[in-house]
C-alpha cells in the first residue's frame, strides 16, 4: 500500500509540472518603458498649431493653405465664404459639444485627410458653457458659478489634449478670436502691460498656448508707395510669429536655424512649416551707407 502512495504521488508531481510547463510556455512576453525610447529625429511631423486675431485679418484663408484633403471644423462661425472656391476643403458645421465629441471620435478612428481646422476654438468656450449648464440641468440665463467654471476649464484641456493627439495622423489648426487682457486690481503689480492671446478662459489659454508648436497673430498693414506721383495705399495681410512683450507668439525650431522673424507677409501653412524645420532663415538687414 505505501508503494501505490508514492507511485500516485510522483504521477501527480508530473502532472504539475507538466502544467507549469505549459503555462510559463504560453505566458506573454514581458514589455518594457524602454520600447518606447527612440531617436529624437523620428518624432512626427505634422504641424499642430493656434492662429488668433481680429475678424478680417486672414485666419480662415491662412487655414486653408493646410494640406489637402482639409477638413474644416465650423463651430457656429459660418464665416468660410472666402474660401468657397479652394479645392480639397471640406466641412462640417457643429451645434453643440456632443456632436465635437462624436466627430473628434471619428477623427481618432481615422479619416482621409492631411488637416484638420478648428474655426473657432473661442465658440468651442461656448458651446462648453452650454453644456456644463445642461449637465447641471440649469437654463442659459441661470448664473456660471466658479465650479462650472472649473468644469468647463476640465473640459476645455482635456479636448485640447485628446485633438493634439491627432498629429499623429494629421496637420492640426487652432482658430481664436483676439483677446485683450488689460492689468488689473489682481496682477496689478506684476503685469504693466496688456497681455494679447486667443479669447478663451486665461485657465485654458496658458494650456493651450503649450500645447501647440506654433502660435501666431494675424493682422493688416498698411503701406503708402508712390505710383504715378500719386500715393496709394497698399495692404499687407500680416501675421506676427516673432517673439513679442505683449501679443502670444510662438515657434519651435531648431535653435541652429537662428532667430525667428518678427513677421511674415501673406502666410501659408509652408511658410510655418519651413520656419518650423529651419529651412526658412529670416533675412538679414542691409544696411545703407550714409
């Protein structure tokens, strides 16, 4: 009888290890974070970047020099008349803060576009309002406390983030009003002057400001040449990308490229492009003997 116990007992040692065996065979291979180290110079490339103004300065016709096939993002700003006619544009209009969600969804899925513009992000602020107040089951003319405040703010980085995220598969655009931030009772001591960015809470223009690769400020000079001994007046469509005390500007390159020009004259998305790799150098002045 105590020959048949050993015998039970090693057949059924085989048969655990046999199990072990098996399972260590089919075990996952382990992962590591130093997968993800790779070169720096393999990082993506598409732009990703926030353009801000005043109406008429040219933001709309700068986003449609985005690579094509673009996909334009109307959030109740029904102002892309003048680039009806450019090919390789479509758009979508958006109404409230569950259809961005849907659409920023299907973007993650993959869509067959190069680019994709956001017109505007500062109605983006107000369609987020809408929503914090119907989540809270409160009417449009009920008060914004500053917990909704904080919710919307939530909000507002989080779809920032989850959109710059989509530079992997395309070239992103961020339109904004122009906000005018005068110093004020809070900040009086610190801030002399004006500070001029994107119009969207100051919580969210500081995230969002560093979230892009680019930043730039669209507006219009004026220039007078003498033609025909007559004066005429000139008008130059202008974006401010150069560092600045006051206006949000913003470039990153290589700092072997050399400084970033104060301006550029009528922009497109490859001028942006090529100041972003340093392949575009500003121009030196020459200066005149007297």
């Amino acid at each position: 009888m105590v020959v048949k116990k050993r015998v039970v007992k090693k057949k059924a040692k085989k048969k655990i290890a046999k199990k072990r065996r098996v399972v260590k065979k089919k075990a996952a291979p382990t992962t590591s974070i130093l997968d993800k180290i790779h070169p720096v110079a393999e990082l993506d490339e598409n732009l990703v970047m926030l353009v801000y103004g005043r109406s008429g300065t040219g933001k709309t016709h700068f986003g449609s020099t985005f690579p094509k096939p673009c996909l334009f993002i109307d959030v109740n700003e029904k102002g892309l008349d003048t680039i009806a006619q450019v090919e390789g544009i479509d758009v979508v209009s958006i109404q409230d803060w569950q259809e961005m969600d849907d659409l920023l969804w299907e973007l993650k899925n993959g869509l067959e576009y190069e680019s994709v513009v956001i017109d505007q992000v500062t109605n983006l602020q107000d369609l987020g309002m809408r929503e914090v107040l119907r989540k809270q089951r409160k009417g449009s003319d009920e008060t914004f406390t500053q917990r909704n405040w904080g919710q919307l703010s939530g909000m507002l980085k989080q779809f920032i983030t989850d959109f710059r995220d989509l530079s992997g598969e395309y070239n992103l655009l961020m339109i904004a009003h122009e906000r005018i931030d005068e110093p004020g009772d809070e900040d009086s001591e610190e801030r002399i002057e004006p500070n001029i960015g994107a119009r969207v809470m100051p919580s969210v223009g500081t995230f969002l400001d560093g979230a892009v690769d680019a930043i730039g400020c669209t507006f219009i000079k004026e220039r007078w040449e003498t033609e025909e001994r007559e004066e005429v007046r000139h008008v130059d469509y202008c974006m401010r990308i150069g560092p600045h005390a006051f206006y949000s500007t913003k470039i990153r390159r290589p700092v072997s490229a050399g400084p970033i020009p104060e301006l550029i004259v009528n922009p497109t998305y490859q001028k942006i492009k090529d100041l972003t790799t340093g392949k575009q150098k500003p121009k030196r002045k020459v200066r005149r003997k007297s």
